[in-house]
C-alpha cells in the first residue's frame, strides 16, 4: 500500500483535469492505496470529501487555466510530512505546482509531474509580439526550474511533449483517462467541437467552411464552448452540460491548438462517434491509429468527415480498443511510483 499525494490547481471544481485527477485517485483506491489531494480552492469553507486539502486561492484574469494559492509552501509540507507521503504526483502549474516541488526537494519524496498544460503557449497567446515573446521567454524559465525537481515527467499526449522539446528533458507518455460514461440522447444534428475556448485554439477551419459543409455534408456547423472567462466562441455551455452537446454532434472537430490534451474529445469517443482533428492537436496519435483520413487539412476538411461518416463501423472497434488502453493508464502511473520507490 502507498500513500500518494496528488498536487493540482483544481480538483474541486467541474474541469478536465479535475475529473482526470478523480479518476485516476478512485482507481488507486480500488487498488488499496491511500491518496491524499492538495489543490487549490477559492473558499475556505468548500466541502471537500476526506483526504481532500485545500488552499485559498486567486485567479488569474488573463489566464484562467492558472490559481494563485496564498502561500501554500509550509502548509503543504507539513502535511505531507506529518502524513508520511510515499510517492509524489504533480499536476500544478501555479502555486501548488511549486509546493509540490518544495515538498519533494526539502523532503526527498519520489516524485512524478504531468504535463497537461503547455506554459510558453498559453502565456503567449493574445499579448502582442514583443509582449508576447517576453511572457513566452518567462514561461519557458520557470518550466525548466519547476520540472527539473521532479524524478520523472509524463505527458498525456506524444503531442505535448513535442511541445515542450528544448524546454523540459526527457520524459514518458501516458494518457490521463477521463470521465465516466454518461447518457447520451443523439440528435446528431451538427458537426462541430465542444471544449475550452481559449486563446490557443483557432476554429478557422470550422468557421471558414461552413458553407462547403453545410451544403456537401447537410450538416450545421456548431462550436460549444465551456463558460470560464466570457470570452467565448460559438454558445456557451456549462461542463456538467458536455455530455448533452456531444449527443448534437455528428462529428467532432477538434481545431488547431497548444494543448496537451483533450478530454472532450476522448469522451465524445466513448458515445460511439467519429473524431476528425489536424496535424497540431493532441489527438493526433489516437485519430490516425484510427484511420489516417480523419486527420484534416484545413481546406479540405469535408473529405475527412466523409472519411469518418463512411469508415464508422470500421473505426468503432479499433476506437473501443484504443479507449480500452487510456482506461488502464492508472496502472502505468502505480509502476511508475512502485519503480520510484524501489529506487529511493
């Protein structure tokens, strides 16, 4: 049995991450080991379930995916001492990003970070070019320091850590599962793309051929963003409404982006549907193992959802194996502690 402390910016709240870090915290549990949370909150009264520890926070305006905890550095140790943690596993970016990085180099815990989110991107993103460049050169500094504490990194996507080459060394790739199954009622309506907006995405290649789909395809075209900030293209929808928009879909269209993931689009998979994406997106590796049509050019992005809609019955098997392997990414993750650990 090991005693594993996760750090993450957000566990309580309805995001990808958080229901990634939830699931990965019940499998291990299924497995006898015990699993603490640190994570960021914004109220100090917030219900957390057992073995969940909070910290007051601040957002960040201009980058939401980022939490500010107030001075979670001594606190978070002397849990994490007084629990005797075994095995580290860091999800943080701000605050908790870097407790997590005290707790490991004052207290010599094994330890493991993911990297779900590409910094120098995100930071660059809708600043102008010199403003811009400096956010980046900034971010890029402060991930080599961050993740050079920890004894190994993983990505979710081959994608990410494509990203981040030159900036952080070495590491493995394991996907994060995602969330539970839920209901779906399919109307199938549009073809389109539910998830985060962001200032890393571009929807050209929706929003520039919406005319070519609906009149070759008869299909609407559709964005569903989930609410952070306002600043939002296509609706608005709230996360625990994702599951209702992937049942609009026909197909799902991921767009070009700086992510390391997406989970949208691995649980728009699990309903049994098509996943078309471009050569820049996280989901490269799984769509082409699928059927290397499904991945778009811009300009002809209609002969990839033609793809989709004539290869489906093909796909859905090899679909159903691939989800099969994400689902049993918890087990690599224990190998990687017990190896960790074995080690120490």
């Amino acid at each position: 049995m090991m005693k594993i402390a996760i750090f993450t910016d957000f566990y309580i709240e309805d995001v990808p991450i958080a229901t990634s870090i939830r699931k990965l915290k019940k499998e291990y549990e299924k497995e006898g080991h015990k699993v603490y949370v640190m994570c960021a909150s914004q109220n100090k009264d917030v219900d957390v379930e057992e073995g969940v520890f909070t910290f007051t926070s601040a957002n960040i305006k201009q980058y939401p995916h980022f939490r500010l905890s107030l001075s979670p550095f001594l606190s978070a140790k002397k849990i994490v001492r007084g629990l005797k943690i075994d095995v580290i596993h860091n999800f943080g970016v701000a605050s908790m990003g870097a407790a997590a990085a005290t707790c490991k180099k004052e207290l010599k815990i094994p330890s493991v970070a993911t990297i779900t989110d590409i910094m120098p991107k995100t930071a660059q993103s809708g600043m102008g070019r010199r403003v811009g460049k400096f956010m980046a050169d900034m971010a890029k500094k402060y991930s080599k320091w961050l993740y050079g504490f920890f004894d190994e990194i993983t990505y979710p996507s081959v994608y990410g850590k494509e990203l981040m080459e030159g900036i952080v060394e070495g590491g493995s790739v394991i996907p994060l599962p995602v969330g539970d199954n839920e209901e779906v009622k399919n109307s199938n309506r549009y073809v389109g793309y539910v998830g985060d907006d962001g200032r890393t995405r571009d929807f050209s290649p929706l929003l520039d051929n919406v005319e070519s789909i609906k009149n070759g395809l008869k299909k609407s075209v559709k964005i569903y963003s989930i609410k952070k900030n306002g600043n939002s293209e296509g609706e608005q929808i709230s996360y625990t409404e994702r599951w209702s928009a992937y049942g609009k879909l026909h197909t799902y269209v991921d767009v070009p982006n700086y992510s390391a993931y997406n989970s949208y689009a691995l649980e728009f998979l699990k309903t049994g549907k098509t996943c078309i994406c471009p050569e820049n997106s996280p989901m490269k590796e799984i769509v082409e193992r699928v059927n290397k049509d499904l991945i778009y050019e811009k300009k002809y992005i209609g002969d990839s959802i033609r793809a989709g809609i004539e290869g489906k019955e093909k796909a859905k098997e090899k679909t159903k194996q691939i989800l099969e392997e994400i689902e049993s990414s918890p087990q690599e993750y224990l190998s990687i502690y017990k190896s960790l650990l074995n080690k120490s």
